[in-house]
C-alpha cells in the first residue's frame, strides 16, 4: 500500500490535474508480477470518502477526505499557525485495516499520512525527499506570520493560496 500526496494522472476524480505519470508507470510495470497488488492512497477537498479500481488494473484507489474544506478556513489554519486537522486520520488507518497490506509506503512527507505509523500492525517505509530545511516553515508550528508575508505574494494570501498549503 502506498500513500502519496499527489493523485495518478490516470484519476480523474476532478477538474484539476496534478499529475503523477510514474505512479502510472510503476503501476503498468506492476502488471507483469500478478503475485503483486497495489493500494493507492491519496486525499482530495471532499467530503466523502471514495474507493475505486481502474478498468485493467490491479490498484486499488482510496481518495481520503482533506480538512478543512473550506478556502478561508485553510487560509485561517495557516495564517495563524493552526496544526493540520487530525480527521483525516482515523479515515487513513481504516483505509490501512480494509485493504490489509504487507508494507505501507508513504512517499513524501508533505502530508500527514506518516502520523499513524505508530497505529499500524505492518512494516512502514517513510521516503523522505528534498531539502528537509523547508519543513521549518511546514511542520510543528506552521509558517510565522511574518514569514507568511514575507515570503508569499500579498495578492495570494486573501484567497487562502499558499505555497506550503
């Protein structure tokens, strides 16, 4: 099973395409080892969990909700430096129960999939990936309101579009 903070781009479960082509190649290369299945988890602006498969595939698709929903409540959460909602949580590890996978891969550590690693009954592999200096202005206590303005474009900030939102 594995966790990423992007979509494959063979799912469209919205209008926005953020991409993920070689999670579409290593799915296509993981069709040659029948013995292998592949869960997929990943988080969307919902309000209502999804599981799928693809036609011709052997992934399973689980899209958990992302908190908060609302534009001016994340613009909130992140202006002053609220922590990330812990909702989606307890929705990943039923995730994680239901499918009953070998090992848990979470790819990247932008998101908060990697909080229920101390929950889980299987071996888990963290892949941590670029510059772990950013995660200043992400984790623990979010961005500084002084960094926030220094840093973002003033005409962003009002829309609640951040770059480490």
């Amino acid at each position: 099973m594995m966790f990423s903070n992007k979509r494959p781009s063979n799912v469209k479960s919205s209008k926005k395409t953020v991409g993920g082509s070689w999670i579409d190649s290593l799915e296509k290369e993981l069709l040659n080892y029948p013995q292998i299945e592949l869960g997929f988890v990943y988080s969307e602006l919902a309000e209502k969990p999804n599981q799928f498969r693809l036609e011709n595939s052997r992934t399973d698709y689980f899209m958990v909700p992302r908190y908060p929903h609302s534009k001016f409540d994340r613009w909130y959460n992140r202006f002053f430096c609220k922590p990330p909602s812990k909702k989606p949580l307890s929705g990943y590890l039923q995730v994680v129960t239901q499918y009953n996978p070998d090992v848990v891969l979470f790819f990247g550590t932008e998101s908060d999939y990697s909080l229920i690693v101390t929950d889980l009954k299987v071996p888990s592999v963290i892949w941590f990936q670029g510059n772990l200096t950013v995660y200043e202005r992400m984790y623990e206590s979010g961005m500084k309101i002084w960094s926030t303005l220094r840093f973002e474009k003033f005409k962003k900030n009002p829309h609640g579009r951040f770059t480490y939102s």
